[in-house]
C-alpha cells in the first residue's frame, strides 16, 4: 500500500485530539450527572444502562474518519488486473503428424476446435496472432482484435512436411518485437539446405550488426506471450533451446503444449511412414527458461481444459491502482452504520 499524497497523511493527527474531545465530554457528562442525585437514584431503580453499547457508535465513527484522512491522501494498491495491452500468439504445429487420428476426428481438427475456444473466451481488448509452423514458420494471422480473420485463419491451416518448433517460437518473437533482429544459429544437419548461408553480397561491406537490448529478468514482459502447441519431435530450424533463450532475454514467457506421447506414434500418409514422437524434455525446458509452463494432453477434452486454464491464468499484469474510491465508501458506511446505531438506541446522532 502506497499513497499519491504522502503529504497529506499529517492530517491522521487530528485523530488524538478528537479522542481527547470524546474524553474530555464524557468526564463533563459524569460530573453534571453527580449534581443531580435523585437522576441517579432512577437510573439506578431503572437498571444497569447502555454500559459498554454507548461506546460503539463514537468508535465507528472514529473508524470512519480515519478511513476518511487515508483517502484524502489518495491510498493506490498493487493488484492483478487483466491486461488491457497484452498480445498473444499463438504457434501451431501444422506438420504431418498432426492428421492423425488418435484423436478423434483428428489431431489437428481437435488442436484447431481448442484454439478457437480459446480465441472466443480472450477479452475483446486482448490482441492475438497465429503464427504456423512445419518444416518453417509463418505468421498466418498478425495480432488483431478481430475474432473472425483469426478463426478464418486457423480454418485455411493446412499439413506440411517437418517440425520446426523453434523457428514458430522465433517467428512469434519476431513478431512482438518487430523493430529487432534474432541472430539465432541453425545447425547445418537441421537446416532444409546444407549449403545455405548467409552473408553480404559479392563487393560490398557486411552491415554493421545493431545494438542489442541488455537482457531482462525472465518472465518480466507483461505486453505479450507465446504459447506454442506441437505433438512432435524438432526436426528443422533453430534450436528451441537457443530461441527460447532469446525469449528469456526479453522476459516474455513460452508456455508449451504437447500433444501426444512420449513414445510416439508411426504415422503413414502420402506414400511414406513416419513416427511422431514428442519430445518433452525440450518442451519443458523451454517453458521453465521462460518462466512458463508445461502441459501435456492425450486427447481433445484435455487439450480443451489446457486452453481454458491458460485462458485463467496468460492475460493478467500486476498494476498500482489508486483506491481512494473504496476507502471513501468504507468510511461513509462506517459513518452511516455510527448515526444508524447511535439513533436507534439512543435517539440522537451521536
């Protein structure tokens, strides 16, 4: 708890002196009642009095005033709110693997179905992204409030050769921080051309590489996140590991799904056969970098109530947030609940 006007908390000083009023009323109120003994004589064939009850409605009433001065000094408290600026993307596996049909109707029919149901429970000012990714990524959807481009988007997915778990994870990286260049290395045996490389034209200069940003704590970037859903091992691209530590770098967190077993599946279609076999640790390994988290599902339903858990817990940031407003109320109540008590069992305010 903090206060805007720091200031203005002297005025809590007043609070002693009105306790010596309330004291210094009661011992005129004893000794006036002492000058008329046949008043006391009544009181005493009456019976016993208010006794402590006539205290309570000054005690709430202090109360109220104290919640009063606390909000002219404009109290402002650290909550978690939903994130009103926050992008996702979300980074889908559309290789092969994923026309299979353990789950029913399909791998992909079912990741398609839980990211729709996903994109629908998002608030309306949360932008989101599709980024797809095979044998390369691309970013299918940019990040848009429009609900209706984005299920559009997940209905033109379509299957492709090889995975490439971390050039997803780069892509959407790429797109929350499009004014910066991820140098990340691909192994020669991951990449789809050996002989590829990189380099300046015949004659001219290298380019002067760009200043990097110093690394943040992980997990600190609170304007966006990646979710990444994959039921396969990385066969291509950059190095998950390698991306992820970039992402760790710019404190956005990678929260990771895996769809499927650890123990793989042979997966035949198109003439050829394959297996499918995830690959958790990497998956996990991302997510902890990141300060994410890791999840497995075996069929729909659990890929379902992933979605949904992610839905509870992504889109949130802890922001100062200033509460004069409830302490107001808090000590109009408190004064109310004084004036209330005090007439009706004494018949005066007070």
């Amino acid at each position: 708890m903090t206060f805007l006007w720091m200031h203005m908390l002297w005025a809590l000083l007043i609070l002693p002196l009105v306790v010596a009023a309330y004291l210094h009323l009661l011992k005129r109120r004893k000794r006036h009642a002492l000058r008329y003994a046949s008043l006391s004589i009544v009181r005493e064939a009456v019976g016993g009095g208010p006794g402590l009850r006539r205290h309570i409605p000054p005690l709430l009433f202090l109360a109220a005033l104290t919640v009063m001065l606390l909000a002219v000094a404009r109290p402002a408290a650290v909550i978690t709110l939903a994130s009103q600026r926050a992008t996702v993307l979300l980074a889908m596996d559309v290789s092969g693997s994923m026309r299979a049909r353990d789950v029913e109707p399909s791998r992909i029919e079912a990741a398609k179905a839980a990211a729709k149901g996903f994109i629908e429970e998002q608030p309306r000012d949360v932008r989101l992204g599709l980024v797809a990714f095979a044998g390369s990524a691309f970013l299918v959807q940019a990040p848009t409030t429009n609900r209706d481009q984005l299920t559009e988007a997940i209905d033109r997915l379509e299957l492709q050769r090889g995975t490439a778990t971390g050039s997803g994870i780069l892509v959407a990286l790429q797109t929350l921080f499009p004014e910066e260049e991820f140098d990340v290395a691909t192994p020669p045996w991951m990449r789809e051309d050996p002989l590829a490389g990189g380099g300046a034209a015949l004659g001219e200069a290298p380019a002067a590489p760009k200043p990097k940003p110093a690394p943040v704590p992980p997990g600190s970037y609170r304007s966006g996140l990646i979710a990444v859903m994959t039921d396969g091992a990385t066969t291509t691209g950059p190095d998950p590991i390698e991306v992820a530590r970039l992402a760790a770098d710019h404190g956005v967190r990678v929260f990771t799904v895996g769809f499927g077993s650890p123990e793989g599946e042979v997966i035949g279609f198109g003439g050829w056969r394959a297996r499918a076999q995830l690959d958790e640790e990497s998956l996990k390994a991302v997510a902890d970098m990141t300060k994410g988290q890791y999840f497995r599902a075996t069929t729909s339903d659990e890929l379902k109530a992933i979605y949904r858990g992610l839905n509870r817990q992504l889109i949130s940031e802890r922001r100062e947030v200033e509460v004069t407003a409830w302490f107001a109320a808090v000590g109009a109540a408190l004064a109310l609940a004084a004036a209330g008590l005090s007439m009706l069992w004494f018949a005066r305010v007070l």
